[in-house]
C-alpha cells in the first residue's frame, strides 16, 4: 500500500480569484485545496503534452538547508536561533 503524503503550504493569491476557486469547489463537492491540486495537475499535464515530454519538467532545487546544529524535529533548537538574534533567513 502506497502512502500519500501532503505538503501543507501557505499561498497569496488575488482576493477575487480565491472566492471563484471556492464557489467553484463548492459547486462541485470539493474542498479548495484539492481543487487547487486538480487545476496544478492540469497545467502540469498541459505543459508537459505541449513540449512533447513523457514526464514533468525538472523543478528548480534550492541549495539553502537547514543550518547545521538545528535539529527539524526540535523546536526549542529553531526557537533558540532565533533568540540568538538570527533572522530566519540566517537560520536556513
């Protein structure tokens, strides 16, 4: 059994836009996210017909990280950072 897995992520988009994806969703017995996920898979799917590619393009990769010394799964580590004066961005 495959696991699936979700990113929670937070967008801006135009006000407007955002209450015609959610009449739409209601229209259709969706929540938002997951009619924001169909219309992704669409342009995505799109994109790759019209440049004639069997799979997704590659997605640009970040070389930013986590600082060493920060341990994810301590939230007290990033919470200290913090502290110590570091902007996020200094933390990364």
């Amino acid at each position: 059994m495959m696991l699936k897995c979700n990113m929670r992520t937070t967008v801006t988009i135009n006000d407007d836009l955002y209450r015609a994806v959610k009449a739409q969703a209601a229209l259709e017995g969706q929540t938002v996210g997951s009619l924001i996920e169909d219309a992704l898979r669409l342009m995505i799917a799109r994109s790759v017909a019209v440049a004639g590619q069997n799979s997704p393009p590659d997605l640009p990769r970040s070389e930013m990280g986590i600082r060493r010394g920060i341990d994810i799964n301590d939230n007290s580590a990033l919470q200290d950072a913090l502290d110590e004066g570091l902007s996020p961005d200094e933390v990364h």
